[in-house]
C-alpha cells in the first residue's frame, strides 16, 4: 500500500499523486503510518456500511466514531481519526465534514462517555518511590529500595549484553529520550564533557521534527557505562551505539558475541523487561509480591525512564520550565500530568491530615 489513494477508492476527485508525495516528506515516519493506519480503519468500515469515506458525510463520520467507540475504542483513538479523516479532505480539497456541529458534537458526547484520562506508562524511577531521589541512600548502602533504575544498573552481568544494556538504561535515564531516540543514539552524538560527565546531541525527536536538534547531559555513571560498552564492542566511531548482538555457538570454547545492525525500537522494553528480572533474581528488589511483580513488569516499557525522570526532577524540586527544557518538550501538559501523582503528598491537604 504505497499512498492514501488506495485507502480512499471512491475519491472524488482523487488526491492529486504530487500532493501525496510533498505530504509524505514534510510527514514523520510515524505520522504517516498513523495516518494510513487510521484512514484503513475508516475505508474498510465505510465499504462494509456501503458509505463514501471521501468526500465523507458528516452522519458517516459520526456514525462511524459511535461506533467505534461501542467496539472498545478510547476516546484519544477517536480523536486521532478524526483529525486523519479532516487531513484526508484537505489533501483533496474537499469540505471538511469533522468541522461541522453534527461530528464536533458526537466527538464531545464520546470524550464525555468515556473520559479522555489516557494510560500512562509506570514511572521507572532513580531510586523508587522515595520523597527526594537526592537524599536518598545509594543502593549498596541502604540494602533492597524495590524496583528502580540503580537496581537494575546494579543488576547488569559484566558481560557484553550487559554492559550494553547497562548504558542503553544509564543513558535512557539521564536524557529521557523515547525509544525511537535512544536508538537512533550515534557515537558521534556523545561529547565528553567536565568532571567526567558528557552530553549528547539529538538531531530530531518528536516535537522536533525539522530537525533544529538539542542537547541532552550525560552523567559520569553515564559516561563510563557508555565507554566500557564502546571498549567491550570495539564498535566504529561513526556508527549507532545500540546495537543488535549475534551469538556464535562453537562446539568447543564459549559462545563468541558480536554487534550486528543497530537495535530496534522494540528492544528497548525487552531490554528493561530483562534488567528487572536480573535484578529480582538477584535479590536487589527486596521483598515483592509475585502479583506486584507481575504488574510491575507488565507496565514497564520504554517510556518508563522519561515518565520516571521528569518525576525524579520535580521531586527534587526543579521547575516545571527547568524540566520542560531538560526533556525538550514544547508544552508544560505532559511533565504536569507526569508528576500528577506525586504532587498530591505535597499539596495543601497532605499538609495538614498527614499531621492529623
């Protein structure tokens, strides 16, 4: 499927083929997946109701959100059609039919049956859930603190995987990139920097996406995780930092591991998923029940380290702008809603019932 117009047969007019083309450069790789993916939900749906998807009636395109959201849809999913169904139009220079009352008002009346509170992935923080991350005692001094980052640092086997995954987590952490950022990470991105500390450039991200590029600050436990993978893998100077790693099995001797391609997006959970299990199995966790474990392993994924470090951040009492520019977002929405929770053991009623 090369472009929107095979996901909108009955256009009429068609999307012109240079339009879809510019639209498709000046789109992510991501945005334009999400785009054909949500425009092949409504296509498909459409052919069954026997219904036009473009130029689309505004009681097909209600129609087509109620009922969407009686399969089991979230009322963000319903957002994002209609907005890939308005985009759809433009493209084809046709009256757009989410602007009407008739779809603005069913999207209201499903945002408002089903809420708009989105899941959001468990926060993997420095050192647990603990008041101030910077007083706290380090791991090796204060015994088991349950699921954290310096656990599964701790964790890491001195063998190739793991010194990979030891500073894909370190690294991950200190910089809160997304998933599709930390592999993305080249050498030549890592800059030494002073008292052993360094920085790292991103090129482009999310809500970068022309590409203007930012900073990021690696700490010393960084650095050094980073240079013992670099040391231990021989890798290339110029070449990405994360990389697959390919066992070769010999019938006499070790099994011998060599870096292959650069890792995928996916990894990066299967990568933490793994550091938590090692860590549990070595006793670094303390005492956690099996159910608790379950459900902290399932919620863990790779947006875990951002979620936990902007918490981190505002535990240790570093402002909303001070965060904002650290983790380069554009919008104060998403580190609020992050550290929602821990504000509230700090708000005016924990105040004064917790003295109670």
């Amino acid at each position: 499927m090369n472009g929107l117009i095979d996901l909108c047969p009955s256009a009429t007019p068609a999307i012109r083929a240079e339009l879809l083309d510019a639209a498709r450069r000046a789109m992510s790789e991501n945005t334009w997946r999400a785009l054909k993916a949500d425009l092949g939900v409504f296509s498909r749906w459409a052919a069954v109701a026997g219904l036009t998807t473009l130029p689309a009636a505004p009681p097909t395109v209600a129609r087509f959100l109620r009922e969407q959201a009686q399969s089991g849809k979230k009322a963000a999913t319903l957002a994002r059609y209609t907005s890939s169904i308005a985009r759809a139009h433009s493209l084809a220079d046709q009256p757009d039919p989410t602007r009407t009352e008739l779809v603005r008002l069913e999207l209201k009346a499903q945002r408002r049956a089903l809420g708009v509170r989105q899941r959001q992935a468990r926060g993997l923080r420095f050192r647990g859930d603990v008041a101030d991350p910077l007083a706290a005692q380090a791991l090796a001094a204060a015994g088991p603190m349950g699921v954290c980052v310096e656990a599964m640092l701790a964790a890491a086997p001195a063998t190739l995987q793991g010194l990979r995954d030891k500073a894909l987590l370190s690294l991950a952490f200190d910089t809160g990139l997304r998933r599709s950022e930390v592999v993305a990470t080249r050498w030549a991105h890592v800059e030494k920097g002073n008292a052993g500390a360094g920085r790292l450039f991103v090129p482009r991200s999310k809500s970068d996406q022309e590409g203007a590029g930012a900073y990021a600050y690696l700490s010393p436990r960084t650095m050094a995780a980073v240079v013992a993978w670099r040391e231990a893998s021989a890798a290339a100077p110029e070449g990405p930092v994360f990389r697959r790693l390919h066992r070769a099995r010999a019938k006499d001797g070790p099994d011998v591991w060599t870096p292959g391609a650069a890792l995928t997006p996916q990894s990066v959970t299967l990568i933490y998923r793994s550091l938590l299990d090692t860590a549990r199995d070595a006793g670094l966790l303390g005492e956690i029940a099996e159910a608790d474990y379950d459900h902290w392993r399932q919620s863990l994924t790779a947006h875990s380290t951002r979620v936990g470090l902007t918490q981190d951040l505002f535990a240790a009492g570093q402002d909303l702008a001070g965060i904002m520019q650290a983790l380069r977002w554009k919008s104060p929405a998403q580190p609020a809603r992050y550290a929602q929770a821990l504000s509230v053991e700090a708000n005016a009623a924990a105040k004064v019932v917790g003295k109670l």
